[in-house]
C-alpha cells in the first residue's frame, strides 16, 4: 500500500488540528460520500483530513493521494490540507495502525452503519492506550425499538454525534440504559470522562442546493425539457437507490393506479432518478411495462449527473416523494427542500423532522399506520414503518390540488427551515 507523500510543514503557520475520517470515499457519490465530502469542504479551514475512503470494489485500492491542491482550489482555503486512501471495505488493523503511525491524527471519525466498524471498537483500548487519541462517530439509527446490542459499540466512542434527533435520543438512552455516563456536548461536566453527545444533521452546501431564478436559461430549458415537452403540468421526482426499503416498485405501481383514476394519463409525470435494475431493488422498467406506463408517465434518470443538473430537477419538479419504510435521514428530501421544492413523506427515521416546522410542515407527511418487528441476525429487531396506498393517493391529490404559487410558497418556507437549522456549525463543538 503506498500513502501520500507528505507535504513540507511550514513552521510559521498555525498547525490544525487533524482528523482521520473513515467511511465512504468522499469523492464517490453515495449518500455517506456526499455527506463525508460536504464535512470536510466546510471545515477545511479548522482542520486538516485524511480519509481511509471506502467503496464496494474500489477501483484506486490502497493508492493514496494527497488531493490538498484539488481542495484548495475549490474551497479558496490555501493552506487546505486533505488526503485520501482509497480501500475496498472499511478497513482493518493494518490499514488503520499504518495510518495511524504515519499521519498521526489528532483524532477518529467514523461515519455510517455500526456493523461496518465491529473491528474498529475491537480495538479501542488499544488505540487510546498506544496513541492516546479519542474515536467520534457519526451515526444515525433508522427506528425503535431502542437497539440495546448497540450499547458496546456506542460505549467505545469518546463522542457520539446523531444525525437525527430520534437518533441523538437513541444514542443517549441506550448508554444511559446500559450504565455509560452521558453528557450533552455543551455542559459543564463533559470533561468528567463520559461520553459526549449531541444532535448534528446534515448540512447542505446552500450555493448549490438553493432556489433558483426562475428566469434564468438553465432552468428555463430544464422546465421545458420535464414538463412543455412532454405536455405534463403535474412532475412528482424520487432520487433513492432502487432497493426493498425504498419502495421503488411499490410507488411506481400506486402512481400508475393513482393518475388512472384521477384521469391524469399523459398530465402528471413521475421521474425516478434510480438505476431500474439495481440488484438490491425490483425490475422497474418491467413493472412499468406490465402497467403499459409511457414516458410521458414515468421517466427513469439513470446517468450519473452533475452536480449543478440536480438542483435544477428539484426546482423543475411540483415536489419530492420518500415512502420508505424505513430511512435514517434521506438527504433527496431534503435537498429538494433546500431548493425550495416541497415534499411528500412517510414519518420515519430523519424524515419527520425535515418537513416540520414551527407553524407546520413544507409538505404532506403520511404517518405510518402499522409498524412490524423486523429484523435479522445482526439487527435483532427494529421497527418497519408502513403506510398504505389510500394515504398515498391523498397527499398526492393534496400536492396536485395546490395553485403553482402556493407549491412554491411552501417550497420556499421549507427552504429556509433548511438553511435555519441544517448546516456544518456544529462540527466545531
């Protein structure tokens, strides 16, 4: 394995603090890459990052790279000091000693599912006894009931941040419950050794997922591409990985019911933004077939898209669907939030806090008429969160109902709840 080569320190300037984040390689586009990316762009004036980068069957495995130049030119922050080891997996001893040894961070950060990191808490003791350094999580957990399992897992994090509030209150009674010492990221008493937690959601870049001018050229071609031309008045859009939980297949077929009855044939348009063939998902142009639905029905986005296309199908679409039955967070709805597009939900996991705000929600939310113990033999147990067709058809008919304007107003309350209460400050805690 060859790591970057480091960079001379010029003695004159202030050292930052350094942190080694590991999870998925923060130039890839997953959701867990998007949100590493954004961490590190925006505090890359407080700290300086080495990523052991994570990807299924990466194609750069083991080849570092310092990408400080990249950076500094993106960011304007001249003095940016960013690595990244690419690795098939999460990791292991070797690969974490190895960096350990040589780029001797100030601390860990780890981000996503806690069955990924079982050799990371393996190694706890070790870790803060050899190199004396503190390991963070940045976690979230879909639903309840509370996942008492987890208790170790959590215990050997010195900070553990929840992405979402029913994660943050997951987090804090499953230490509780199993004897920790708990204390909120601004009290007092944090330096009494306990474990310190705190609610941090994700944060958005606002000069790239932001209302846009609804007079400029490029949305103006993007409308006419979604909607005049193909004679819809009515664009509902899903950006999810085509998988079980995500519903894909059940959406696309209570959306084929759905503009049958309300006689909206060739009117309303659903864009999936989803690979149809996903093996983890339903065969979704099959479905479409069997439903005899045309293009001009359901559109599946399958390219990979520039960062600056995305928000302008956000704008373009009357509003974005999630009905998981069972998502942490889902950052499509948001986004379309920050881009002033409202959005249809189902009350689960990070969701249900997305589309409430103080005087009401951006949005139809749907809440779960039945919840089912699922589970497997690394989840135990964990709540499913199921709605029916009938609440989907009225949230639908509620959206559809709305005057364009009123759509956009609501668009653009939401947007601002987004920019109010999701963002990067407190990653400085």
């Amino acid at each position: 394995m060859k790591l970057p080569k480091l960079q001379p320190v010029d003695i004159n300037k202030k050292t930052k603090k350094k942190i080694l984040l590991l999870s998925d390689d923060f130039r890839l586009p997953s959701g867990i890459g998007t949100i590493s990316r954004e961490i590190i762009l925006k505090t890359v004036h407080h700290y300086d990052w080495v990523q052991l980068g994570a990807a299924l069957n990466h194609p750069e495995h083991g080849k570092g790279q310092d990408v400080s130049q990249q950076i500094q030119q993106e960011t304007g922050i001249m003095d940016a000091d960013v690595k990244v080891i690419p690795w098939t997996g999460y990791g292991d001893r070797n690969v974490l000693f190895s960096i350990l040894n040589q780029e001797k961070p100030d601390a860990i950060l780890h981000f996503t599912d806690p069955r990924y990191w079982g050799w990371l808490y393996a190694l706890e003791h070790e870790i803060k006894t050899t190199y004396g350094i503190p390991i963070a999580y940045y976690s979230i957990w879909d639903d309840l009931p509370y996942p008492m399992w987890n208790a170790p897992f959590y215990g050997s994090c010195d900070m553990i941040m929840g992405i979402s509030k029913q994660s943050d209150n997951i987090h804090r009674e499953v230490l509780k419950q199993n004897g920790f010492e708990v204390y909120d990221h601004d009290s007092k008493e944090k330096d009494n050794g306990g474990i310190i937690t705190g609610y941090v959601p994700h944060g958005l870049d606002e000069n790239v997922y932001t209302p846009l001018d609804r007079n400029k050229p490029e949305y103006r071609n993007m409308h006419k591409q979604i909607k005049e031309d193909n004679g819809a008045d009515f664009v509902v859009f899903w950006n999810n990985r085509n998988a079980r939980r995500k519903q894909s297949g059940t959406l696309l077929w209570w959306w084929s019911e759905w503009i049958d009855k309300r006689n909206l044939s060739g009117k309303a348009q659903l864009i999936m933004h989803t690979n149809p063939y996903d093996a983890h998902g339903q065969n979704l142009n099959h479905i479409a077939t069997e439903l005899g639905m045309t293009n001009r029905e359901v559109v599946f986005s399958t390219k990979k898209l520039a960062l600056e296309t995305i928000p302008l199908l956000y704008t373009s679409a009357d509003c974005t669907i999630n009905i998981a039955d069972a998502e942490g967070f889902g950052l499509a709805t948001l986004e379309s939030l920050s881009c002033g597009t409202p959005i249809i939900v189902n009350m689960t996991g990070g969701l249900q806090e997305q589309i409430m705000g103080i005087d009401g929600p951006f949005g139809f939310p749907i809440y779960p008429t039945s919840k089912s113990i699922i589970g497997s033999q690394q989840v135990p147990y964990i709540y499913e969160d199921r709605i029916s067709k009938e609440q989907v058809f009225s949230a639908l008919d509620k959206m559809y109902a709305l005057s364009k304007e009123d759509r956009h107003e609501l668009g653009l309350n939401g947007s601002e709840h987004v920019k109010n209460n999701y963002n990067f400050e407190f990653f400085f805690f």
